[in-house]
C-alpha cells in the first residue's frame, strides 16, 4: 500500500485519469473529491464488501445489483458521512 499526505486542495493522480481532491480536513474526518470516467465503478469499502440485496430497479441483464457511481457530484454523495481517521503523529 503507497502512503501519501496530502493538504487540503491537494490532489493524487492515479493513472492519466483519475484524480483525488482533499476537499476537507476536519478534526476527526477527511473529505475526499473522486473525478474519474464514468465507467469506472467507485464504491465505499463497506458498501463493496457487503452482500448486495438485488431491487428490480438496480437489477441488469448481467446480474449486478450495484449500478456505477457516474460522477463527482455522486461520489461525493457516497462519501458524505464517511469518516476518514487521520493518522496520529
């Protein structure tokens, strides 16, 4: 795993085209932008890791019950509420 610190408004680049903003930096959470394509499917790690329940509405012809994550605004809808635990020095 690469560790890198980052400011608020600094980002990461991960390939040509994807890139991490730290928005936020609050006292016990970290806020993060995610700007990547639109295909590439973005999830929370406990959202990921969690058996999925199919609803007609999520459901597709190839069975995933998870539809992707299609822009920043949404990514950072998911990330609302997640706390990031900042690494004590």
């Amino acid at each position: 795993m690469l560790i890198l610190s980052r400011k608020e408004n600094e980002s990461i680049h991960i390939g040509d085209d994807i890139v991490v903003v730290v928005t936020r930096i609050g006292r016990n959470r970290v806020q993060i932008g995610i700007d990547a394509p639109r295909e590439m499917r973005i999830r929370r790690s406990e959202l990921a890791d969690a058996p999925s329940e199919t609803s007609p509405s999520q459901s597709t012809s190839k069975g995933s019950s998870v539809p992707p994550v299609h822009n920043a605004v949404s990514i950072q809808n998911e990330l609302a509420g997640l706390s990031f635990p900042l690494a004590e020095r």
